[in-house]
C-alpha cells in the first residue's frame, strides 16, 4: 500500500503550484483535495460559493427582504470554503454582488438591498475567518467608478468591526490599503483592534483622518 504525504509536506509543495495546477489536485483525493482548497480560497474564487455558504439566519434575512439566492447544487459541499479566506477586498465584494444580482437591479435591487446582501457576507467573514490582508481602497483607484457611491459610503453603512466575532477575525491583520480620507470612524474602530499591522498602504486623495491617525498611531 503506498505511503500518504505528510500533511505539511503536502502544504509546503502545493504553495509553489499555479491554479490551474491546484484545480488539477482537486480530483487525486479527498486529503489532495482538501489542500488544494485551502490554497486556492486564500482569496475569494467564486462568489455564488459565498452566497451559498451564508447561514440559514442570513438567507432568512435576505428572503424576508425579498433578495432570492439561486441553490447551485444539491450536493452538500465538502467542506466550507469561506473559512480558508485570508483576503478581501472591499470593492471587488461590492463590485461582485453588484453583477450578480443586476438582472433584477431594475425590478428595484437598490443600494439598501446590495448592503443587506454584503452585511450579511461581512457578518459570516467576521465570524469564521482570520483575516491577513484587507483593502477598502475607493472604486476608481482599485479598478473603476462603479456608481455614485463612495467608498467611504459603503463602509459607513458596513460597520464590520462592530460585527461578532470580528477581533479574532482582525486581530492578526498584518496587510492594509485604503484610502487616506475613508471613513474615520471606522479607522478608529480598526486601531482597537489592529495594532500588528507590517503593512500599510496609504492612498493620499485629500488630508488623512482622525481615525486614520489613531490607527498609525498604536502600531
């Protein structure tokens, strides 16, 4: 009978394969498989997959708000894969849940119902992962002018850091970019919390906040 890799052996190859490599190792075994999906859900791969993981008291919330969540599968997953992810990014959230639910954009999909859908995305995140690298950069710094919206909009409306379970999720945070005049109170929360960061990348548009100093500061 042939002998199983080591675990860490495992881990230690796979973070040198590209991802068209890591989809292949999903296949081998339920052990290759497992790695593989550890490595590749670092960062988020597919959004439907978020949605999909939410729990029932979230999908309960967005019924009642009449936001309806297609299943993709009847199939159980194998594992839960939001619980691998180390980074995000907050425009690319937004921007994702955006093109997800536009078709029905005109049957009133508005902005309070997109919050209701990332709020309840950022109370799973808060609640089951440990987060290394975080972005809330504005839209036309990270890629492009989504709508009207500031980011300093949405963060005001997604206190993230007041979530539960948000200061074992943020307390490890080692990697932030953000733009200099963000929401400052949310700044002001994040230095309660994020007092380890080894990187932090400033995107000067106007003067820096208060709350932004603060959190300079206890580093």
């Amino acid at each position: 009978m042939p002998r199983q890799i080591p675990i860490d052996c495992l881990n230690k190859i796979f973070e040198y394969l590209d991802e068209a490599a890591l989809y292949s190792c999903l296949l081998v075994n339920r052990l290759w498989c497992e790695t593989s999906v550890q490595i590749l859900w670092t960062n988020i791969q597919n959004y439907n997959t978020v949605i999909a993981y939410l729990p029932n008291e979230s999908k309960e919330i967005l019924s009642k708000n009449e936001i309806i969540i297609s299943s993709s599968t009847s199939n159980p997953p194998l594992f839960n894969c939001t619980t691998f992810i180390k980074s995000l990014s907050m425009c690319e959230i937004i921007e994702n849940i955006f093109r997800i639910f536009q078709p029905t954009i005109l049957q009133g999909f508005n902005y309070d119902k997109k919050m209701i859908v990332a709020r309840e995305i950022f109370k799973m995140f808060m609640n089951q992962i440990s987060l290394k690298k975080f972005d809330f950069l504005d839209f036309d710094v990270w890629f492009h002018k989504l709508d009207h919206y500031s980011i300093s909009t949405y963060l005001s409306d997604l206190p993230f850091p007041t979530y539960p379970g948000a200061i074992d999720c943020l307390k490890n945070l080692s990697d932030l970019e953000c733009v200099a005049n963000s929401c400052s109170e949310l700044f002001s929360q994040l230095s309660h919390t994020c007092q380890n960061l080894q990187s932090l990348k400033i995107y000067l548009k106007s003067e820096i906040s208060n709350g932004l100093l603060n959190l300079i500061s206890v580093q």
